[in-house]
DNA sequence: TTACTTGGTT
DNA sequence: AACCAAGTAA
C-alpha cells in the first residue's frame, strides 16, 4: 500500500510515477551562470556551521538510496527535509534545528533543491573531522560548502548546483502509535540484516513485556524475541517498551535494512506502530533533530 | 598538447601512434628456445636482489596502466625505465639505483623488454614481504625473477619472456621549476580523487603562502587549497612550497589519478610546475631511486 | 553474479 | 587495530 493512501498529501496531487522515475538526470537551475568568486560578495541569506561534518555525511548516505532528488527546506528554526521513495512505499523525514548548529543563520525561507548523488560526490571531501559551514543566497543557485580540517591548514571549498524540484509534500499527521519500542539500533540493525537473509518481509509484534521480529522464508523461518529491560548504566542498551494495545504489522525487510544506514546517527532507535498507520523508525539527533523513517505496512496478500 | 612537443626526442622519430597501438599483443624474443633448466649454467650479466618485494610490484602497479610494454635498461649504476602512454600525453621515468638493492650487479648494459601485464601477473605471485631477486643473462630472452618468504620455508622462480622494443627515449631537460611544491602523497591523492568526481581536469595554482586546486563541473565547483607549513615531529606531512613565480596550471585528472597509485611508495610526493613545461609528480625512493610522471598541461581550449 | 582479497578510512 | 568499500577473480 502506497504511504499515499495513508498520509494526505497537503497541497497537490501525487506526482506520477514515471516523472519521478525519469528525474534521474540532474535539471540544474538555469539562472544566471554566475562565476564563484562572486559568491561572497553577495549576500548569505542561510550560513550554518556544522563542528562535524559527519553528521551531514551519515544523513545523506543514509537517505541517497531511498531519494534523487529533494530540497532542504531553510527556515529561522532549521533544516528540514521530506520525501518519498520511488515506489511511495517509504518517506522520509529529516529535521535538523538550528540548536545543531553553531551557529546557526537562515534570514529568509530558502528550499535547496540538491541531487542527493552529487551532494554525496561533495561530501565524499570532507573528513569527518572537518568543520563544515554551508551557505546559499538569496534565490540561489548554488550551495556553497565549506570544509576546515581540524588543523585548519586544508580548507575545501565546493559550490554545488541546486535543482528546482517540484517536491510533493505529505502532512503527516501527529499519531498516537499502540506500541513504541526504544532499542539498541545497532541490534534493529543486526535483526534486519539477518532476517533478510531468509525473507523479504519481516512481521514486528509487540507486547507488554517484548518484541517479536519474525520471518518466514523458502530456507526457512527466523524469529528473534527481544525483552524489554532497563540498564541505568547503559540507557542507550534499554530496550523498552510503551504500549496501549498489542501490535503485529508485517514490513519489507528491504527497507527496513535500507533505513539502518542511519544507525550510525545514534546508538539507539524507535520504533512506533498503529495498525493501518505506517511504521515510524525514528534516529534522535543530538538538539532536537532526527531523522525518521516511515514505511507502509504490507497488508493482506503483500505478504 | 602532446609530450614530444615539449620534451625533443633523443634520437629518433616519433613512433607512429598506431603502432604503439598495436604492440598490444607481446611479441616475445624468438630466438633459441633454452629450456629452462639450463638458466643457472649460463652467465647471469644482471644480478639483483630487493629486500622487499612489495617494492617492485607497486612500483609496476602504478604503471601498469598507462605503459603496456617497455624496456628495463640496466647498467652497473641500476635499473631505468622510460616510456610514455600511448597518448603521449604522460611520461613515466623510474630510476632504481644499484644502491636500492642489495647486492645489485650488472656487468653489461642490457636492456630487458617486458611486457608489463604479463610482469603483473608473474608478481602477483609474490607476497609483499618477500625478498626478490631478478636476473638476467647477457642477450637475455628471459627474465629470471626468484621470490623467497622471509622465513625461506618457500622458494619461487619465474622466467618471464622478454620482447624487443623498439622505444622512443625522450631527453628530459633538467628544469628549473617555477614551483616545487612537497606535500604528503596521500593528501594529493586524495585531492585528486574528490575532484575527479566534479570534473576532468584541475588547475592547479602555486602562491608563495599555498597551493590552489580547483575544478569546473557539471554539478558544481570545487576548490581545495593547502597552506605550507612544517611540523618538524612529522616531516612527512609538511606542506612545503618552493617558488621563483606563481604559476596556475591546469592537467588531467584522469592522469593525475593514475600517477596517484604511487602513493603507496612513499608518504611524499613533490610537484614541480612551471608554464609551458609537463608537470613533473616525483615520489622519492629509498637510495635515491625515484619513480616519476610528467604531464603535458592542457592549454587553450583543452581545459 | 558472488565471494574473496586488498586497500583505505576511522 | 578493526571495520568498510572497492576491485578482482572464480
């Protein structure tokens, strides 16, 4: 079931399909081919540092396979990102607020619209120890990174050009999940993986005192039960569980493991399911962001 | 620009691209067919023997790709090497001096042709830490190459064909150098690398107080500047610029890539740059041996 | 196409 | 030193 049937999209009808397939190719911006020097004299309506440029990196490796293409959409309170797989099965969802940053700048709204391939060419550059400052102008029609070792006798500079992207934005709705499950993400990580090896879907069951990721494959069946319990030495290790009411949803495992590309954002993970609501896998970010994950429960014969 | 337009062939014209085109397939010596058993009754004229065998192979590694056969030329002072691509675009000139091996003898000039794939495959045999001992007779039609494990508990020997072939040698002029720039071999590597993916070729620009690489692509810009500096802890990775007037170059960074699996030989790498003169990218050997390319700048409309 | 080996990065 | 990626060989 497409993640459409499940958000309302909040201002425009679904993209096609074939459209969305088709934006392979980058369509730069066709403005003004400005040359780079001019870039500082103009002035920076968006100019936000970054002490790691890891934290960038991981988000954008963690999301290039699910999505081309997409704007990072600039405000006063931070950087925000939504979209949707091809197939709109799985959305995602990135917030990073401007209490990440230090500093932080953004004196007007500004979408980027950013080929997550090329944006991944330029932070191949950066050491994850760089300090990394980006900055676009006013209507611009490039993102200037800035990457300062740590000794700072290497500075990288990198202009990469935006992208008008005619992006459908869903409103999703503030859900009250049935079962909420904090875990270790390395071990969801671990679970994915080993169970893909014998299905394509996994079926997560949550109850009072545990959780049950479950398969069934033509080598065989897997399931692994975790217990929730708490360690005050180790919180990020806590696997613990909220429920109102029992739940039992079936995933692709596909996506699944595609979203643990993000596990090394943070040692730990949530998991949120409703039934009739798409999974929520949550990653925190250090001040209040995150970056989330949604995907659509396979239902009836998508098992 | 081609190299023979900026180097003077020493000695005879240049060889017809198309048949350097051809000599793909080895034509190997085809005089009398010795049974290999009858190597060590004859008189070995070249007799040498590297410590480490690792030397040899990334040495051979590097240029591998860009020179498919060329002559071995060894005289009592070592074993020199020069060839160009077939581009004649980059030059590669290997210097390993007698002092580099130990013991190194050679009672005749002999020049060894060998083709370099086939050289490849005979080293891969060999493991890094190896001792490896190369000999050959006076008119050789084989090169005689012993591996033996450090611990001597494994003994290989290898008799590659050799070829004749017809080279082009080029005199390179000693030039003085409007800039010389030292910096670690791995950061050049890098450098290369990352704007590889921007664009096809680099400018590179040398001031007294640093150097500039920058690049033009289709998905953005890049530009990567290094600031001299000395760390007398670690001289290894001192940025050091030597210069008599600035000057902006711009190269191949398909060649510069390829020239960059050298780094692996020493942790230094020297770039010396002047206008209207290849580029020379020098890594220092042990025993003042060296392995170095040079590159035809692209000029005009060639950027 | 998959598995292994090698090299690079943290 | 361990992990991850890429290239190569089967």
């Amino acid at each position: 079931m497409p993640l459409n049937a499940l958000f309302k999209p909040r201002s425009r009808l679904q993209i096609q399909t074939d459209q969305t397939l088709t934006q392979h190719k980058p369509k730069y911006n066709t403005k003004s081919a400005r040359s780079r020097q001019h870039t500082d004299l103009r002035f920076a309506v968006l100019e936000a540092r970054l002490e790691q440029a890891d934290l960038l990196k991981k988000v954008v490796d963690a999301i290039k396979d699910l999505v081309q293409d997409c704007n990072f959409d600039c405000n006063d309170s931070g950087i925000a990102l939504q979209a949707m797989d091809n197939s709109h099965v799985a959305l995602v969802s990135m917030m990073l607020k401007a209490e990440s940053f230090s500093p932080y700048r953004c004196d007007r709204n500004v979408a980027l619209g950013v080929n997550l391939t090329s944006l991944t060419k330029v932070l191949r550059a950066a050491s994850s120890e760089d300090i990394l400052t980006i900055k676009a102008e006013d209507a611009p029609d490039v993102l200037n990174l800035v990457f300062e070792s740590s000794e700072s006798d290497r500075l990288s500079e990198y202009d990469l050009k935006l992208m008008d992207i005619d992006q459908e934005h869903l409103g999703i709705p503030d859900t009250e999940y049935a079962a909420t499950i904090s875990m270790p993400s390395a071990d969801f990580r671990k679970i994915c993986q080993d169970l893909m090896l014998l299905s394509e879907s996994v079926s997560i069951e949550a109850s009072k005192d545990g959780v049950k990721f479950t398969c069934a494959g033509d080598i065989g069946n897997g399931a692994v039960t975790l217990r929730s319990h708490t360690n005050v030495d180790k919180p990020d290790l806590n696997v613990d569980i909220e429920l109102t009411e029992p739940v039992a949803l079936t995933f692709s495992l596909k996506y699944l493991v595609n979203f643990c590309k993000a596990a090394g954002l943070s040692k730990s993970v949530k998991l949120c399911l409703s039934n009739e609501v798409p999974l929520l896998v949550e990653y925190a970010l250090a001040g209040n962001s995150y970056l989330r994950f949604y995907l659509a429960p396979k239902i009836g014969d998508d098992e």
